[in-house]
C-alpha cells in the first residue's frame, strides 16, 4: 500500500513536469539600473532582493522541478511587475516602500530565506544602529504573531 501511494506520487510528480508555466526563466536585458547610493548597498540588494526585483535573477537547479518553479515563477513576475531594479527608467511607485520593507522584515519573503540560506543577514548587516537584524526582526515578528494567533 505504501509502495503504491509512492509509486502514485513519482508518476505525479513526473507529470507536472510537462506544464510549462514555471519553465520561462528568461532574463530581459537590464534597461537602466537603480543609481544605488553605495556599493555595499548594491550588494546588500543584489544578495536580499535582486532574484524578484531584477531581470538578473539567480535561477537556481530547483527552480527547473514543479511544483517549487511554480512558486518561484509566480514570485519572479510579481516581485519584477512591483519593482524593478534593472527598470530605473519607468514610474514605480512602491519602490520607495524598498527600505521600509527589507527593515521590518516584510521583504525578503520568509519562504526565500528558507530555499536559500545564503541569503540570512549577517550581524555586520545591522542596519539600523540599534544592534537588531532585519531578520531578528522578522523572527520577532513571527512570534508576535503566533501570539497574537494563540490568543
Ligand atoms: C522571493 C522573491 C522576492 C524577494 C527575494 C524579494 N521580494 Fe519584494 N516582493 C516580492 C513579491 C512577489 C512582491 C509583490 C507581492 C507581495 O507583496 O507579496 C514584492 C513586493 C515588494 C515591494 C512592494 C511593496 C510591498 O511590500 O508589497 C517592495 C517595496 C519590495 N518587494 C522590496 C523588496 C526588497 C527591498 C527586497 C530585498 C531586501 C525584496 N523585496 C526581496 C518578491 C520578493
């Protein structure tokens, strides 16, 4: 019984593989790039924002396997339609919103911290002088809000 339920979930998962939303992982040429203030902020970006916010984005091997290219496919075209660093020569009216996000942790999303380790912040990344992490932050901010879901 296990052994079929398995054998049922391989043939599934080798099916998906035939949609093709999830296999259009083009990167357009870059039209004018943000005029970053520093070097170490183009960096920071570049490791934090630039695989949703870029048309250089970082497509890794598993975003070649269904169902996970599915959700970064969706994450790619929202997160360049919103902002776009590699767009600088268009209206975008969020991407002042950019610090703000990346500062309350809102940004980037949780699930890209957990595909991607690399891009967890490091404590020389403090960035706001008062000894916390955008992370730490966003740990906090979960917690808060498994509170506030308890009760
Ligand atoms: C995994 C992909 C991904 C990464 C990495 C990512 N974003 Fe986003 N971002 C999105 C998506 C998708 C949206 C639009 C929908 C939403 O709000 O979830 C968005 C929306 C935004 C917005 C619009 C306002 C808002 O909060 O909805 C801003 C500003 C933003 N991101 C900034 C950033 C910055 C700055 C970074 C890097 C620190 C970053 N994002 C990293 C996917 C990403």
């Amino acid at each position: 019984m296990r052994r079929s339920i398995l054998v049922v979930a391989l043939v599934m998962l080798g099916v998906i593989q035939a949609v093709p939303y999830g296999g259009n992982h083009t990167n357009p040429p870059v039209r004018v790039e943000l005029p970053w203030d520093s070097e170490r902020t183009r960096r920071l970006a570049g490791r934090l924002c630039f695989d949703c916010h870029s048309k250089v984005t970082v497509w890794p091997w598993f975003s070649q396997v269904a169902p996970i290219s599915w959700l970064i496919q969706r994450d790619v075209e929202h997160g360049r339609r919103v902002v776009n660093f590699s767009e600088w020569d268009r209206r975008q009216n969020e991407a002042p919103e950019s610090a703000t996000a990346l500062r309350s942790g809102e940004m980037p999303p949780g699930r890209y911290a957990w595909l991607r380790p690399g891009v967890r912040l490091s404590a020389t990344e403090r960035e706001d002088g008062r000894g916390t992490t955008a992370r730490d932050r966003m740990r906090r901010k979960g917690a808060r809000q498994t509170r506030a879901g308890h009760g």
